[in-house]
C-alpha cells in the first residue's frame, strides 16, 4: 500500500465530507492489542537541547495513542550519545500506566555527547532491556536519529542482530545531515524508514508510523 497516497487521502477527507479509512482512526483498534515498544533515542549533541525536548514530545504523543498497561502495551527506553545512557534507560516493566510513562519521558535528560554510538544503545536495547519482553508478544523498536553514527558498520551488524530475534526495527532520521543509508541499515524494509527535516515536524509522520506499527492493517 502506498503511504503517502493515504496520507494524501487523509488530508483531503480531514477536510471534505469524505470519510476516508485513515491510519489515524485504525490505531483504535490495535491500542490495546499486546505490543512491547523499545525506544531507542539519540541525544547527541549534534541535536540540540531544545531538538531533543521536541524528540521527546513526539515520543508522548506515540505511546500517548496506546494503551499502556502491564498486559496491553509496554514501553522501554533507552538515549545515547558517546555512550549508551543506561542511567537514564527504563525497563518495559517500570512504568505501567499512561500518565506514568508520559511523564518519565518528559523526565529523560538531555545529555549531549560528542558522538553517535547507535550501534551500542540497539546492543543494549537488545541484549540488555529485551530479554524482559513478554514471550509470544510482539515487538518493535523505534530508533530516533539524526543518522549519522561514527561506526556505521556497527549500527548495520547489531541492527540486523535485532531483527533476527524478530524484531520490527522502524528508523526515523530527523534533520537535513541524516543519511539514508544508514536509516536503510537499520529499518526492517524501506516501509519503517521514516525522515523528517526538523524535529518540530515529527508529528507529521505519527499517523503513518502508528498505521505501521499497528502491523499495517
Ligand atoms: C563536546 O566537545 C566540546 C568541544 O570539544 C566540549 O566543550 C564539550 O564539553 C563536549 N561535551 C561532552 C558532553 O563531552
Ligand atoms: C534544532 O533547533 C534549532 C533552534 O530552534 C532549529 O533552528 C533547528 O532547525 C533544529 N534542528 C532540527 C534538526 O530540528
């Protein structure tokens, strides 16, 4: 299916009088469907504070669209920068309401290193925060970048070592640096590569990853 004709679509219908099927009236039905979110957050410091706050409210407003219990839909975090930043990383079992992992996110502190060690924070996510994923549940994992790590090879070996789990790995590259290999690196397909030119534009494309990640039905 193509995205962008829904997108297209939907616009249009927001307003007419059409009511157009789109992805924003879907994810109604998938909010309460058993689903682990691991986020995987970039703050480095080619990204300013306040492009970090924006990645931040963007990331509410996604799992704000679900429902986050203990048996629907559970949300794990980790940022980095020069290194992973584990201090600030939370599990899929800390937070186990809405308002309680809003509110942690806001929390997630800006810590502005000098390099993009993306590769380290996927290890991580993966060897470190999955293995408390329920079994038999599925999972995606959102990388949020400006896409440009030091070690591309790295971010391609342990990318492919997440998806090999089973993993759906989405990839949104946010600025106008952000190399769309290395979004293509890490995404499951061209389908889960999401980029957008600032980070107060993210918003734009929160239908579209929500439809995906809803299993793009
Ligand atoms: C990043 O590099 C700049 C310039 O070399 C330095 O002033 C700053 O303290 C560094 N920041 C971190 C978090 O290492
Ligand atoms: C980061 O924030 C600055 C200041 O508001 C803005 O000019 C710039 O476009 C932002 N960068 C991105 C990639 O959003």
């Amino acid at each position: 299916m193509n995205f962008a004709l829904i997108a297209a679509i939907c616009l249009v219908a927001a307003t007419s009088v059409l009511s157009a099927p789109c992805p924003s009236t879907e994810i109604q039905d998938c909010k309460d469907n058993p689903l682990e979110i691991a986020l995987v957050i970039d703050g480095s410091a080619s990204i300013w504070q306040n492009n970090f706050t924006e990645g931040l409210w963007f990331v509410q407003n996604l799992v704000n669209r679900f429902s986050i219990s203990p048996n629907a839909v559970r949300v794990s975090l980790v940022t980095y920068g020069d290194r992973v930043y584990t201090e600030d990383a939370f599990d899929f079992d800390t937070y186990s309401d809405n308002a309680g992992l809003k509110a942690a996110i806001g929390n997630v502190p800006y810590r502005g290193g000098n390099r993009t060690e993306t590769g380290a924070a996927i290890a991580y996510m993966l060897d470190t925060q999955l293995p408390k994923a329920r079994p038999n549940v599925r999972k995606v994992a959102v990388v949020l970048t400006d896409g440009n790590s030091q070690k591309e090879q790295v971010t391609k070996n342990e990318a492919l070592r997440a998806r090999k789990t089973g993993l759906e790995v989405f990839a949104i590259g946010v600025g106008k640096d952000i190399s769309d290999q290395e979004l293509h690196n890490i995404a499951s397909d061209s389908t889960h590569v999401f980029t957008v030119i600032r980070y107060n534009l993210l918003d734009d494309i929160l239908n579209r990853l929500l439809f995906e990640a809803c299993g793009g039905k």
